[in-house]
C-alpha cells in the first residue's frame, strides 16, 4: 500500500516498510482469532494495520484506534498466513512502543500495568506480589476492573521454590553443552518445567549449565512496548551465561521468539552486537532437540493419547510445528490426537488475560471444547501461558486432564 | 449521512453492530485494490436475513445507495464503499444451513467462506469445486456477484456453474427465490440465477444460496514443468488440449512470479525457469493413472528443461498455497502493482506472451505473469513505484495495452474479477451500445433508484446509469427504434 507516513520516530522506516508491503488482500482475515470472533475489520490484521497507517498518516487518533490494537493477540498467526511477508510483529511492537510513550492511562490501568513490569519479570518479586494477592482477593470486590482481572489469573499458592543446580552433567555420552534460562516467571510458577527440561537434556548427553541470578528475558515487557525496560532487563543475562555453550535453551514459548527480536530491540545500542549473539544462540527446547536427534525414550507401559496444543510463539513466530511432534511421535507406547484448527490462539498470550479479559475467555473456552472434541487422556504444550490458560478452562469444564510442558512428558518417557 | 436514514438504521441495529466512528470506518475504505477509497457513511453488520431485507428496503424508501461486503478481497474495487453511502457487512451471516449429501446441495448464508464449504462436507466425500485463489478468505456472496473462477475452473466452470437457487432480496426491497434445488428445475424460461450471478451487486443481495457439490477426486497428480521461454509453456497447454487430455487445471507463473511465490511459501518451484508450468489431472484414481502416463509424454516433448511431480499431499498443497498466493507475494518484490485480469482465447496465448513482452519493453517496466492458462486467462501483475512521479500512470497505460490486445485477440478484459471500479471505462470495448443500453435496462428495472452498488461496473460518474436515460445513440441515429 502507498502510505504518507510522517512519523520521524527512529522506527519509523521499518514501520513504513511493513505497511507498505501490506496488499491488503485479506489473506491474514482467516488465520486472525480476533476476527474470527469480533467479525470487524479494525480487529483484523489488515484492519489494525491500516488504521496503524491512519495514525501513522495522522489521519485519526492514536488515542481512537487504540482499543483496536490492544485487541491484538500478539500471536503472529497473520505472518505466516501473509504471502506478501508483511513484518507484522516488527510493526506492532515498534508502534506499540511509539505510543506508550505517548500514552495517557487512567490511573488504575497505569498502576495495573506498573505492577506487570514490576513483578511479572522477577520471580522472587512475583513470589511476594503473589502473597500481595492473596490479601488482594479478599478486597477484590472493593477493586477496579484492571485489578480484579490480574487477581483472577493468580493460582491459589505457589509451588515451594525449587532451586536449580548450576550444572547437570551430561548422561552417558556427552553430546554437547546447553545453557537453561530460567529466569522467567515460569519458575515460580511451574519450577518443575525447567527441572523436566535440564533433566531431559542431561539424559540426552548435554551437559546443562543453569547459571545463577537470571533474570526475565525482557519478552513480556517488549510484548506490551515497554522497551527501554525490557532492554534493561535482558541485559542482565549477557554476562551470566557461559561462552563455551552449543545454545541456550529456553523453555516458555514468548521467551524465545522475542529473544529473535533482540536486534530490533537493541538496534542503535552500544550492545546490539552482545544482544545478537545472544539471539542467535537462543533456541526453544523441542527445537533444538529434535535438531539434536532425541536419544530413545523407553516410553509408556500403557498408550497415552496426547493433544499437542501448539503455542503462537512456537507455531507461528517461529515455525516450529512439526520438531515437537517429531520428538513426541519417538516416544513408544504415545499415540498424538490432533486438535482441530490448531493454529487458533488459546487467549493466553502474555499480558492479554489480565488486558482482554473477555476475549482471553472466549478463545480459552474455545480452545478447550477443540481439545476435548480430538478425545486425548493427555495435553501438551511448549509453553506456561498456554498451560495456565489450559488448566484454567478444563478446571472450569471440571475436566480433570493433565497439561504438562513437553519437557515434563519427556522426562515421563524416560522415566517410565 | 441523512439523519432520519441514520435514526431508521438504528431501529435495525444495536449499537456495537452500526459503526459510524471514522476510526471503525476507515479500515473499511477500500477491498483488496487500494488504488481507490471511499469512507462509507456507516457500516452495517447483520447477523439475520430479516436485517438485511429491512436495511435494503430502507435504503430503497429513502434512496441511500448500499455496498454489500464479504471479505473485501475484490481486486477490481467492486466492493468500494459509496461516499455517504451504507456499507452491508455480511461476514457475519456465515453459516452453512443445510448440507444434503443424498442430492450433493449445499444451502449456505452469502458470508461463508468459500473453503469452509469443501471443509464441511469432505466427510462425504465432497467437495466445492470453484476455487478461487483467495479460497480461504473469500465469501460465496462475492464469488456470487463476481461469478469468481479459480484455477479449476478449466475442467468445472465457473461460480455459476454451480449455483443451483438462491433467495435474494432486490435493491427495490423485494424478496424472491430464484432456480431450485434441482439442477434439472430450471430448464423452463430465462435463467434467472445465471443473470444475477456476475451482476456485481448491481441487482440486490443473496440471502441464501443452493450450491452443487461435487464427489471429492480420488486422485490427484500434479507435474511442474520448467521452461526457459514463456512461449514454450504456452505452447504446452495447446498441446495438451490437442492430446483431448482434459485437465483439472493448467496453470503458468513465469520467472518474478515464481520467485515471489518462492519466498512466500517455499514450495520448490525452480528458481532458474522463465516459466513454470503446473498442470493437475484429477479424479476416478485408474483414469488419472492412465491419463498421467499420456500427459507425461506430452509434457516430455514439450521442450521442458525439468520436469517433477509432486510426491506427497504436503508437497501437492504447498504448490498450490504458492501458486494461490501469487498476487499478493508480488508485494515482496515491489511496493506497488496492478494486479490485471485478462482473457485470450488459449490458442493465441503464446501470441498474447510476445506481445505482453514487448509492451514491458515499450514502458520499462517489469511484469510478473501468473495465468490460469488452460483457459486464457491472463493475469499480468505490473510493477511500479508509486513514489516515482507518473509511475502509476506508465502502469495504467501499460495495463490498458493489454486489455485491448485481449479484445483485439478476441478475449474479454475480465476473467473472474469483474469490471468494479477498476474497468469501467474498458466495458464499451467490450459490448456495443446496444448491449451497454439492454444491461442498463435492466437493471433500472430492478433497482430504479440505482441504489444497489452505485457506480461499479458502467462507465462514468457516481450513478452512471442516468447519463445514458433518454434516447440510445443509435435510436438517435435511426438504427434503431422502440417501436
């Protein structure tokens, strides 16, 4: 599309670049689950990009078309559906950025969103914030909107903290070594996922070295345009992480593909060469060991059923569908159900629960009824979000199912 | 827009499904050919047939033109909004109501998909047949106004091959039923469903739709051919006409086409032809097998430098994914372009070819050609740079070359996306004036307040129609009389 963009913020050209690339031909109407819900073209890919143009163009209001972008998923299944290769992510989180800084919040929204960047990212914050919320809830009904939702998203209690080695030998012959970020939320929420994941590596002859004092990835800030927190986080990590490593593996879904955009992130920064090499050794955890070749599971004594729920950030942000159900497909006695439209967000994504909470419900609800119609005893996933968000609805259908990240029916597999 | 127009409009609709802000209008300015945008002055969204025959009657009784949109995938402008008009928005009314394998009937609401028709009843071995390349975003109530083809529509027809009946509601607010389920019930008498089928929404919106389907092919086999000359792949699809092989679709791209289509899916196409040729036979598995053997010979003959058949669905789906996405993949390649959509008559394609390129010579500019060859039709997409001055009119001049070659040659200056915005002014190259005057005619029959896509499809201004009242040119001449 021709545009007359006259923003001369720094990301103003790769802004420009993806929309003109745009033919607004509708392809991404199909792949997009907001439009498949709302029906309206401003919660369409080809819809937001043109009213990003609009603003861009300062045809309209930042502050109009707003509520439209925040819609938006983030789940980048309109990139992959896009022939002409618009960069839509690039678009959005440039754009998102650009107008936070801009942005006029009403003062909940403003806290509520200053309490996501400042717990969300550290684990021992998020741990006391969780114990916040336990006396939160009790006041919930006094609370604002933005508030409650956050409430609602918080599990009853903690797992107890469960420290990780700072290295796991490999097991029998060694293959190679990997480094585990763990940094993230995740593992306060769910520390046996990184456990299961450094376990599963050492079984396949990597040695696993899990550094102390990591900290978030900066993905979910980047998620919801907070870049200059996001950048200052993510730095943190470069110096902790050994140099003599094949990769870094990392276990939650976002982590690893807003890692790939760290040369976005940190373009025009001093670091930006640290920050790309650090990108470019990031892998996600079925990825590289499908890349790897998975050392035989003894597998299951009785078959399990097991869905594949694909995370956006695997499927679509970085093309991983089939290396997951490779590595599942090798274990004995583990029969795969496919989820119909399994391409369809589950209302996870990020931040969006606590955003969207209505359309986080309906794409949740959604995705669950598709689970439950493909008949599995078992759901799998490579990604926390979509796990909680998982767990979330079947507890509300009372559907007892277990949901574990790949790596913990891998450990299983091995076990067994 | 009219007050009392806008307060009767919101007696129809609740709040949240009549968008009136500029910002929820402006992602609706413009379909798939961005060279134009109008903003509507309201944008309607019903989710019931009884809303859509309220809303046209109302826009009838106080003469307020209407658009109906599915997707807004036209690439010919046919669903651009009229100024101060009313957009219909019909992607809500996107159910498949009946499904009667016994008869092999689809009834469908005008905003279902085109490809969650096929989805819905492959169960029975199924399928839709016309595939246009935006299959998976395309609604059946614009491949209705369009009379939208696909790349096999070679060996199946067109849409209107396979719309048995359909209840419409006429711009003038009446509701009927035209054809029936029977593909046999409409012998007697004008065929009515084949005059609304490509009448670009000049005579009102279908409501429902009875489509034909048709038993799903037991096999496919797919060969790409690679040349090193455009005409050779031409020439090709002669030859496999002669041979009386009928396939399912014969298909060309040359080498920016390929190239595109190569980044955006990564299909194997190779990267060094001038002009790739796909051809598909489909089918009763034993005559596919045996046909496959006599288009082989063919295809060897043929002067191809390579020759592969795809060797699995995966790989079968991704050439077609590439192929279907060609238009829009050219958009990796150049900011700007014009999609165009010619017909030849197939013996004279490679004729067609040589002259496309001399015109490229001529303009200096670069053309990506993607045609559903086995059948002439021709789609040139020309490369330009908008932001150089005069580029787009270079383009259009360019464009306009080749429509009248495909008339010239004895084709049409469309083959399935429709005359829109974009060709009105070609379609008296197309019809005499007395087929431009019997057109009008009957339209203002329909829709005397030319309120039902006003300004789509005849030549000239906002409501063409009304320049041509009064005595036809050749009545004023004394060719012809009414008498």
């Amino acid at each position: 599309m021709r545009h007359q963009i006259k923003s001369d913020d720094a990301r103003a050209p790769e802004m420009a670049e993806a929309i003109e690339k745009c033919v607004h031909c509708g392809f991404c109407l199909a792949a997009c689950p907001t439009y498949k819900l709302l029906g309206e073209e401003m919660d369409s890919p080809r819809g937001r990009i043109y009213l990003m143009k609009g603003v861009l163009e300062e045809r309209i209001e930042a502050e109009e078309a707003q509520p439209f972008i925040d819609r938006c998923l983030g789940c980048m299944a309109c990139v992959p559906a896009c022939p002409s290769g618009v960069a839509y992510g690039d678009l959005l989180v440039s754009y998102r950025t650009l107008q936070e800084q801009s942005r006029h919040r009403p003062l909940v929204d403003g806290v509520a969103r200053r309490l996501i960047i400042e717990t969300l990212p550290y684990p021992q914050r998020f741990r006391l914030a969780m114990k916040g919320g336990k006396i939160g809830r009790m006041l919930q009904p006094f609370l604002p909107e933005a508030f409650a939702s956050m409430l609602n998203m918080l599990p009853d209690k903690l797992p107890p903290p469960a420290p990780l080695p700072p290295m796991l030998p490999a097991h029998g012959e060694r293959r190679g070594a990997v480094a585990l970020l763990s940094g993230c939320v995740q593992q306060a929420l769910a520390p046996q996922i990184n456990q299961a994941a450094a376990e599963v590596l050492s079984a396949n002859g990597l040695d696993v070295h899990i550094p102390a004092g990591q900290t978030c990835c900066g993905s979910i800030l980047l998620h919801i345009g907070a870049e200059a927190e996001a950048r200052q986080i993510a730095r943190r990590n470069f110096p902790l992480l050994p140099d003599d490593i094949d990769a870094i593996i990392t276990t939650a879904a976002g982590c690893g593909s807003g890692i790939k955009d760290y040369p976005l992130l940190f373009k025009g920064q001093t670091d930006l060469h640290t920050a790309s090499a650090f990108s470019g050794k990031v892998m996600d955890f079925s990825a590289y060991l499908a890349q790897l070749g998975l050392r035989a599971p003894k597998g299951f004594a009785v078959e399990r059923a097991v869905a594949y729920q694909d995370a956006c950030h695997l499927l679509h942000a970085q093309g991983l569908q089939n290396e997951p159900r490779d590595l599942l497909n090798q274990v004995p006695n583990l029969r795969l159900v496919d989820i119909p439209d399994a391409g369809m967000c589950c209302g996870s994504a990020g931040t969006y629960n606590l955003d969207q909470p209505a359309i986080a419900e309906a794409l949740g609800k959604q995705k669950v009824n598709a689970i439950l119609a493909a008949g599995p005893d078992t759901v799998v996933s490579g990604n926390i979000g979509c796990i909680t968000q998982l767990r979330k609805h079947l507890d509300l259908q009372r559907k007892n199912l277990p949901v574990l990240h790949i790596a913990e029916l891998l450990r299983a597999a091995y076990q067994d | 827009m009219n007050r009392s127009f806008f307060e009767a409009l919101q007696k129809i609709y609740p709040d949240n499904r009549l968008l009136t802000r500029d910002v929820e209008l402006l992602p609706y300015e413009s379909d798939a050919l961005t060279a134009f945008q109008t903003k509507p002055g309201a944008v309607a969204l019903p989710v019931s047939e009884d809303e859509i025959i309220d809303t046209v009657r109302l826009c009838h009784r106080m003469k307020v033109p209407f658009v109906a949109r599915g997707s807004g995938t036209s690439l010919s402008g046919g669903s651009l909004p009229i100024a101060d008009g009313l957009m219909i928005g019909l992607n809500r009314l996107n159910h498949i109501k009946k499904i009667d394998p016994e008869q092999r009937i689809a009834v469908v609401e005008p905003g279902v998909v085109n490809l969650h028709i096929t989805e819905a009843v492959r169960q029975y071995g199924l399928y839709y047949a016309p595939d246009p390349s935006s299959q998976s975003v395309c609604t059946i109530g614009g491949n209705i106004a369009f009379n939208s083809g696909g790349a096999h529509c070679l060996k199946y027809g067109m849409t209107s091959n396979h719309v048995l009946g359909m209840k419409v509601v006429l711009a003038d607010g009446t509701v009927t039923q035209f054809g029936s389920e029977s593909i046999e019930g409409v012998g007697i008498g004008p065929d009515l469903v084949g005059l609304f089928v490509g009448s670009e929404g000049l005579f009102g919106i279908a409501l429902e739709i009875t489509l034909r389907l048709m038993p799903a092919p037991q096999l496919y086999r797919t060969v790409m051919a690679a040349y090193d000359n455009l005409g050779r792949a031409g020439d090709t699809v002669s030859m496999v006409v002669a041979s009386g092989l009928l396939p399912g679709a014969m298909e060309i791209m040359d080498r920016l086409a390929i190239k595109a289509a190569e980044a955006s899916v990564g299909a194997g196409y190779p990267l060094d032809a001038e002009a790739l040729l796909i051809v598909e036979l489909e089918g009763e598995a034993l005559q596919v097998e045996a046909e496959f053997a006599e288009l082989r010979g063919v295809i060897e003959e043929s002067g191809a430098f390579e020759i592969h058949e795809a060797n699995s669905e995966d790989e079968r789906a991704r050439i077609w994914k590439g192929r279907k996405g060609a238009f829009s993949a050219v958009g990796r390649l150049s900011p700007d372009y014009i999609v165009q959509d010619g017909v030849v008559p197939r013996s004279r394609l490679g004729e067609a070819l040589v002259k496309i390129g001399e015109f490229k010579a001529k303009y200096q500019l670069d053309v990506a050609n993607v045609f559903h060859a086995g059948d002439g039709n021709l789609h040139p997409l020309i490369l330009y740079n908008g932001r150089e001055p005069g580029a787009l009119e270079k383009a259009e001049a360019l464009a306009g070359e080749i429509l009248a070659m495909c008339v010239d040659l004895g084709g049409s200056i469309t083959g399935e996306h429709g005359i829109g915005m974009e060709k009105r002014e070609y379609l008296p190259t197309m019809f005499s004036p007395v087929e431009l005057e019997i057109m009008q005619d009957l339209r203002r029959a329909i829709d005397p307040e030319e309120i039902a896509n006003r300004g789509k499809m005849f030549p000239g201004g906002e409501a063409p129609a009304l320049q041509m009242h009064g005595m036809h040119p050749l009545e004023r001449q004394g060719v012809i009389s009414r008498e």
